[in-house]
C-alpha cells in the first residue's frame, strides 16, 4: 500500500474532520495512520465513506 493523505474524523477534535495520511493496513480495517505527527489506528466506515482515526487510545508507541 503507498501512503496517501485522505479527510478522516478525528477523535481528539470530538469527530470533526481534518486531515490524515494512511500509512499502512494492519489488519482487517485496521490502519495506521499519522495525524499531525502522531501514528495512531483508524477504521473505515462503508456505510458513510469516511476514515475515523482515534489519537487519544490509539496511539502507536515506538519500540
């Protein structure tokens, strides 16, 4: 998968919309993502389109 930038809600910004890239799927509509400098997870939602990242319990720590 190549890393593109896409709209997604963003939980930090109680679902408002902004800006993400996708980095990579990790499981089955499961997505690492990096908003703002921060790698976290989201999910993909087929009823309305939309990519909904969660930076507050997501967030990927490097090992």
């Amino acid at each position: 998968m190549t890393a593109f930038k896409t709209q997604a809600h963003i939980h930090s910004l109680d679902g408002k919309m902004d800006e993400i890239t996708i980095l990579e799927q990790v499981g089955d509509n499961d997505y690492i993502v990096d908003y703002k400098g921060v790698k976290c997870h989201a999910l993909f939602n087929w009823f309305n389109g939309t990519y909904y990242a969660d930076d507050i319990y997501t967030i990927v720590k490097e090992n």
